[in-house]
C-alpha cells in the first residue's frame, strides 16, 4: 500500500521557524497527500481520519508542554488499544474496521460514522517539504545576489510551466 503520510519533528529552524527561541520547541506535524484514486478505499479514508486524530491530539498534548516521545502510546490509550494495534493501523498493515472505527469515534466523541466520512488533504508531503527545506538552505546559504538569482530562476521556471 502507497504511503500517506510521515510525522515530521524538528528543531531546525530553517524548517520550524518556532525554534527560533531560546527553549527549542519541537513541533509535530502530520502530513498527507493522497491522491484522490487511493482515498476511495474506506479503510485509506479511515486510516487517514486515524491520522488526523493523532496529529490534533499530539499538537495539543505539545502545545500543553508535554514532550513527543510516548506520545504514540498515550494515544493508544486514549482509543483502547494496545500501542502495537495503534502502530499496525497507522502504517496501514492492519486496516480498521468497523468496530474499532466506531471504538475511536466513541473514544474521542465524535458522532458515528465520522471515521468514513473523507476529508481534503492538509499540508504538505514528503517530497514539497525536503524541497522546501532544500530551497531554504540554498536561499539562506548565499548572499544578496544569489538570492536574486534563486527568486529571478523561480519566476522564470514558474513562467515557463504555465
């Protein structure tokens, strides 16, 4: 099955800029990008929703100053499941169905059937976010002409592919 998406943590701050600070916060994103022919599947569609769930949970558990690591298994426990069904489910090697679809709603009171329901894509994926970090280093890497070179090289690659 096509992966869907990572957890990114990061302390730097070409990439998070909120590491800026002297405390060096980590923060946790989750990102997805699926193509529209691979989320007609229920079980993609729930495993997405599963992933949505995580990241609002981890997000809110950080941003209350917990630490990311255990973050997996705390979630776990907020669903009723062991950390190794969690990890199953949120690979994809274990789809979930039915009864644990309705186990996490029930768990995170949310109203039956919203684990089927599909979602647009958030964020960014794999490849924007190492090009995005790539491009970044590059920009920050040179002086003021370089970076009128990198802007001029956009504006004409983006003129070019319309």
């Amino acid at each position: 099955m096509q992966r869907i998406g990572r957890i990114v943590k990061t302390l730097n701050v070409g990439v998070n800029p909120s590491c800026e600070d002297s405390s060096h916060k980590i923060s946790v994103k989750y990102f997805h990008n699926t193509p529209a022919s691979v989320s007609s599947d229920p079980h993609t569609i729930r495993r997405q929703n599963a992933l949505s769930l995580f990241q609002q949970f981890a997000e809110e558990r950080i941003a209350a100053g917990e630490q990311p690591k255990g973050l997996e298994i705390a979630f776990a426990e907020k669903l009723g499941i062991s950390g190794a069904t969690w990890s199953m489910a949120k690979s994809g090697s274990r789809p979930i169905g039915d009864k644990l679809a309705r186990q996490f709603e029930h768990r995170c009171a949310l109203p039956a059937g919203w684990m089927d329901e599909e979602r647009a894509p958030q964020g960014l994926s794999q490849a924007e976010q190492q090009f995005l970090a790539s491009a970044l280093e590059a920009y920050r890497g040179t002086n003021s002409d370089g970076r009128k070179q990198l802007r001029q090289l956009i504006k004409t690659w983006n003129q070019r592919t319309r």
